[in-house]
C-alpha cells in the first residue's frame, strides 16, 4: 500500500511539472492585472516605454530592457511556449500570463528578471535583465 502511494505521488509530481512547462496559454485575457498596475509608485518624470517579454522553454525575448530613471515602463508577458512567470527582483514585480504591468522606473542600476513559475530542466536558465540608467 505504502509502495503504491508513493508512486502515485511521484506521478502527480511529474504531471504538474509537465503541465507548468508544456501547457496550453489559453487563459489570454484571464488576468486582470490588479495588484502589481504601479499603485504606490511615484509619479512619472520621464517617457513612457512599452516592451513585450516573449517566454518559451528556456529562454526570455529579448533578455535585456533599458530604460532610463523616472520613466514609467509597461510590460506585457507572452507565453509563447510552456507557461512562465517573470519576477523583476529589486522592484518586487510579478508579471503573469498575458498580463501588463505599469510602474515607474525610480532606482537606478541593474536589476534581474527571472522565471518565478517552475518550468522544468531549463528553468534556472530563464534570466534576463532590466538596467536602470
């Protein structure tokens, strides 16, 4: 009994790990976006820059954004392959499926973008970077 439910856990295990990397974005539009829109975030002082992050396994496109200080930067996520999430660490920014989130660029330097959402054997290799000038 024990010998089966063990193998009945390892087999959920790697079902949900499958389904995160290799599943269907079908959801478009699903996400509202609340919560991570820039609430909070001071005002804007510079231009308004708009990038699409494109995600498949492994790998984000494009891998770099540049923006300067005090501009307000609108990012939508594209799953294009697998499902993925992307973190922007030092900005405490989440971006989900087909969402767009909106803040205002207010620290400079460098600042790793990362897939937050367990996506299988590539999934330490999905970094990218936002710089700050």
């Amino acid at each position: 009994m024990k010998k089966w439910l063990k193998m009945l856990g390892l087999a959920v295990g790697v079902s949900m790990m499958i389904s995160a990397c290799g599943g269907n974005s079908d959801n478009a539009g699903s996400n509202s976006g609340s919560g991570n829109s820039g609430s909070g975030q001071s005002a804007s002082t510079g231009e308004t820059k708009s990038f699409e992050i494109k995600a498949k396994n492994w790998a984000f496109e494009p891998t770099e954004i540049r923006v300067n200080k005090g501009d307000t930067v609108e990012i939508k996520l594209v799953n294009e392959e697998g499902m993925h999430e992307v973190e922007i660490k030092g900005y405490g920014k989440k971006i989900k499926d087909s969402e767009t989130i909106t803040f205002t660029a207010d620290k400079a330097g460098e600042f790793e973008f990362i897939c937050s959402l367990f996506c299988g054997t590539g999934h330490d290799d999905m970094i990218g970077k936002l710089i700050v000038e």
